[in-house]
C-alpha cells in the first residue's frame, strides 16, 4: 500500500473538522471505525489495511493510537496531530461521552478507564503523554509531521502548505462544537439506544477480557 494521510490527533481536537477539510481537498476519509478494533487488538493488520486501503486518510478513533505500526506498513505518509488545551479538552469529552463505557476507550485510557469523565487524571495523563510520544517520535522527521490546533488562525494556510495544495476559498471548516451525549436523554427512544449500546459494549469488553486481547 501507498502512503496516505495519518490523523493522529485524540478525539475531541477537531479530528471531524479535519476530515472534513481534508474531503474539501479531494482526500477520501476513513472515520471512526469501532469495527477495526479486533483486528487490532488481534496483531492482524492484513484486515486492517482492508479496511482502509480503499481511502486515502485516516482519522479518529482507533487510527491515531496505531501511528506507529501504520508508519511502517505504510512509508511515505503524512502525519498529522490536531492538539487542544488539556482542560478544554477533558471538558469536551467529558460531556460528549458521559458514561458510555466503550470497548475502544477501554484500550485507549486503559482498562477500568473506560468513561474518561471517571478519571480527569488518567485521561489528561493518556492525552498529553500521546501528544509528547508522537512529537518524539517524529522530531528527526519535520516533514512528516505537521501540528495543528484548530483555534488558532491560518490553518488552511499551514494545511495546504504542508500537503502542497492550493488554498481553497471560505473558511476553514469546524464541526462538533456542541455536540454532546446528553442528546440521549431526549426521549425513550434516545434511552432505549444508549441501554442497548452499553449491554453491547459490556458484553464485547468481556469477550476481550476472557480472551486476553488487551
């Protein structure tokens, strides 16, 4: 496989605003993909480069947290950590996922971590050690790395810059800023949903625990 764009910024950070911006570009965009999970946990990344062979960036869960496999199974990539101040941040995520309990916040914030409004502590701690982890990582590698917080000004400026594209007209985009989990809350319906979701979870974290993945 060929080189593609690798979005390892955290959730939260406006990974959906870059997608976003990245699809204006001309770029195909492989999202949130709760199902690339098992291959992974599962070292099998034969299924993983299936997933997303067909797009031509990556981002969100659970890409940013395998940049370094996916460095290496795919030379030439471009990378790209979208960063937000640390309060700001677990404020965000804090309402977004309330206390939905997912198999992949599991694996990112550590078992029994799960609901990242839990534990402020561990969930900063995970957020700024993976920010510093990847600027290691690539500080031989100026070129392969571009850091963006999506607050500041002239982002399409050092996107396009960065990927040798034209500047597009209109602003950036920004998506997701008052998104949040409370929406759940809204009717029976919207209840029924989240039950159903956390009895689904529940049982794939202990399908994972009794077999060991973690």
């Amino acid at each position: 496989m060929t080189g593609k764009i690798i979005c390892v910024g955290f959730e939260k950070t406006g990974t959906t605003s870059l997608g976003i911006a990245l699809k204006m570009l001309g770029y195909s965009v492989k999202e949130h993909c709760p199902r690339a999970l098992m291959p992974i946990l599962k070292g099998n990344y034969i299924k993983v480069h299936r997933i997303i062979r067909n797009y031509d960036a990556v981002a969100d869960k659970p890409w940013f947290k395998i940049y370094k496999e996916l460095d290496n199974e795919l030379p030439g990539s471009k990378f790209i950590l979208t960063i937000r101040n640390e309060s700001n941040w677990y404020n965000s995520v804090s309402r977004h996922f309330g206390i939905l309990r997912t198999p992949l916040h599991e694996w990112i914030y550590g078992r029994g971590n799960g609901i990242p409004k839990e534990n402020k502590q561990n969930t900063i701690k995970v957020y700024s050690k993976h920010n510093q982890e990847v600027i290691n990582y690539f500080k031989n590698r100026p070129n392969d790395l571009l850091i963006l917080d999506l607050s500041e000004k002239d982002i399409w400026e050092k996107l396009c810059d960065f990927l040798g594209h034209e500047i597009p007209q209109g602003q950036f985009p920004h998506s997701n800023k008052n998104a949040t989990s409370d929406q759940f809350k809204e009717s029976f319906r919207m209840r029924l949903t989240l039950l159903r979701r956390k009895i689904k979870n529940y049982i794939l974290i202990r399908y994972i625990d009794l077999r060991g993945y973690w």
